[in-house]
C-alpha cells in the first residue's frame, strides 16, 4: 500500500475529501462481502486460499501502511518472489479494502511490460491477503546512483525515459498511479544492466477521460498543485515525474520546506528554482524538460508521449555525459537517508501504537512537550511514552528522534 500524505490538519484546505474520509457503500454488493457472516473477503478471484500449499515465506524484505513483503519462494522449483501480505485485521476501513482489491486488479490488468513488476498469483485466507509478484532484488533507485561513482545528465535522461515508459503505459490503460516516488522503483537484479521497474500501485485507481479526483493522497514532495486544490487527473503522474527529474540533476526536491504544510504552500506556488547548483550548468534542453513536467496548469502540462518525444528523451544518449558533481550524490544519500529514517519511525509506530494511539500522535507529542518549544529532547519522549503507557525499546525510540530530527 501507499502511504497517505501527512497528519490531520499538516496540509491545507478541507479534511473531508482526505483518505480516511472516503467512504464506500456499506449497503454495497462487492463491499466488504462476508460469506458467513464472520469471514471478510477482500478479493474477488483470487488464485488460491492457502498460500502455504504453493510457497514458502520467508524473511521480511520490507514494510508498509498495511502489508509486510517477505521473501517468497515457490515450493516446486525454488524459485524466488516477493509476497506482499495484508493482515485483514489492519483493513479497519471501507476504503482500505477498496484499496487493496484494487490494487490487485490494476496489477492484474495491466499488461506486461518491462518495467512494471509483474503480479503472479493472489491468495486470501481468514487472516490476510497475499500478493505473490516479481522479486526485485537490485535495491531503490536512488541508492544505485549513489553508488556509482559516476553519475550524469546522460543517466538521468534514461531514468526519466524509464519512468515516462511506464506513466504512458499506465494511462494508456486507464490507470493513474498517483504516488510517483523514487522508493516506488526498484531494478531487478544486482546487474549493472538490470531493468528498472515500477513496483508499487496501493494508491493507483482507474479513470475514464474527464474524470476528475479529490482525494488527497500520495506523498509530500511529489504532489502536484491540483492535488491540493482536490481536483485531479492523470496529469499529476507528469508532475510527479518532473519533480523525480529535478531531484536526479541536483540532489533535492524543488519544493522543500521543514513541515508537509510548507511544503504544500511550495508546491503551490510552484516557483522552480534554476540556481541551486549544478543547474546552472545542465543542459537547456534539461531545464526546459522540467519546467514543462511542472507547469502548475494541468492543461498545458506535457502529457506522457509529449514527455518522451522531447528533444532531452529523443537525444538522451546524446545528452552531457560529464558528472553532475560530487555533491548531487551528496544530497542524494542525504535524501535517501532522511526518507529511509521517517520509514523506520513509521515503523516502529506502528509495532508498538494501536491505531488509535497511531491517529493521536501529534497531540501526544504536543503534550511531551513539556517546554513548549515546539520540539522535545529524548528523555521528554521516554517520559511521555512512559505517562501514556507505551513501553518502547531505547534503540527505537532512538530511531523515533533522528527521524523527527533529521
């Protein structure tokens, strides 16, 4: 699954059009459908009941909102996967089922593709859904250009290409992806060649042309003005992408500020700044690229094919292949490091807080902070969590400050 953007009231506008404030229909056929009155059943043709009888899990290779991905091997032939698993118990609301059912049917439409990982078989029990999918063992995007010694312009043209391949692909097929991000694509292997794919559609929904949205989903630094204003199409995957552009040729997001609601007011203005460095010294064409992909105007943003006919994607192997800088990989790690702690806070929230601790969080913090400086030292944190009787390991409430001051 996605991951729903900020805190109640860290965004602007109204808070009624939010995720956890849509609702299905109760009254509705396929909502929530139990066969006995006591089994939930999220998925409408799933492959199997028991997952056991055809794989074995095994170790955990990540987590999210609702669903932990182990490793996952086929008990005939040894082969790997990955399965995402989502505990029915975690689906407290109508719209998280809905999510998750069509998560699984938006995997199953879409056609194959080189980049888009690929669903294999679907299993539901009594306790969860399992999603059994292509494993992509090559690690995030990001942590490969950081790895390399080497990265340039000529590089980042072809992520883009990439990435645009798939956005085009999606709309083709009547799919939005709506949450866009680095994190949300991996390579395949540990080859230098390895494709790069697209691997997560928790926040994906179908559209028909003219259709218009207004839920406030996604993530923070990727979300594109109509977002905020709660009236979308497909166009915001352009601006997405525009923003993963801007962030592979100078380390950073172009609209960044220390809350969501900064953020938000960032976006919102939409001033691209041209003079962080190395920009200055990247290619017009480059610079052009994005300034079109981020337009704040849906209707005169480029669309998915417009995006690779441009001169940037048509000549990406004629693009600069001199390196953007020591410190574009620099702010790249810092980057990934700051997103990579806020998940492990996430994380250890949602290991030892019920869901609704969970949905109090900003209030309990308010309340530890016991100064009123706006900000709370460890031991306030250990104190508080103590009061509210929270009985978090030291190493992980450690993790929970780095996060919150990263």
């Amino acid at each position: 699954m996605g991951n729903c953007c900020g805190t109640g009231g860290t965004l602007i506008g109204n808070d009624k059009n939010k995720r956890g404030f849509k609702i299905a229909n109760p009254f509705s056929i396929d909502y929530g459908h139990r066969h006995d009155g006591n089994e939930l059943v999220v998925l409408k043709e799933p492959t199997g009941r028991d997952i056991k009888l055809r794989y074995k899990l095994g170790r955990e290779l990540g987590r999210g909102e609702f669903g932990v991905t182990y490793l996952c091997t086929d008990n005939e032939t040894g082969e790997a996967f990955a399965c995402k698993s989502i505990l029915k118990k975690k689906l407290r609301a109508a719209v998280d089922i809905e999510d998750v059912r069509r998560e699984a049917e938006i995997m199953t439409v879409m056609p194959e593709h080189p980049n888009i990982v690929t669903l294999k078989e679907t299993y539901e029990d009594d306790k969860a859904v399992h999603l059994v999918m292509e494993l992509c063992g090559g690690g995030e995007l990001f942590d490969r250009i950081v790895a390399r010694g080497h990265y340039t312009e000529r590089a980042a043209a072809s992520v883009i290409k990439t990435i645009m391949e798939v956005v085009q692909m999606c709309h083709k097929h009547g799919v939005m992806h709506r949450d866009l991000k680095p994190e949300n694509f991996l390579f395949a292997n540990k080859k230098e060649t390895a494709p790069l794919k697209a691997i997560d559609f928790g926040l994906s929904i179908f559209f028909k042309p003219g259709e218009k949205f207004n839920e406030i989903v996604g993530s923070p630094y990727y979300m594109a003005p109509e977002v905020l204003k709660q009236s979308y199409g497909p166009e915001i995957d352009i601006w997405s992408a525009g923003v993963i552009l801007y962030i592979l040729l100078c380390g950073v997001p172009p609209f960044w500020a220390e809350t969501d609601h900064g953020v938000a007011k960032a976006i919102l203005k939409s001033v691209i700044d041209f003079r962080r460095d190395p920009l200055p010294k990247v290619s017009s064409n480059a610079k052009d690229l994005i300034k079109r992909m981020l337009h704040p105007d849906p209707k005169r943003r480029l669309t998915a094919q417009q995006v690779l006919d441009h001169p940037w994607i048509q000549d990406g192997k004629n693009a600069p292949n001199v390196s953007l800088g020591e410190s574009v990989r620099a702010r790249l790690k810092q980057f990934t490091v700051m997103n990579k702690l806020k998940k492990r806070a996430l994380r250890v929230i949602a290991e030892h807080l019920s869901v609704e601790e969970a949905s109090g969080i900003i209030e309990k913090f308010q309340a530890m902070d016991t100064s009123n400086r706006g900000k709370i030292t460890i031991q306030e944190l250990r104190l508080g969590l103590r009061k509210l009787g929270i009985v978090v390991p030291q190493d992980d409430i450690q993790i929970l400050m780095d996060a919150v001051s990263y």
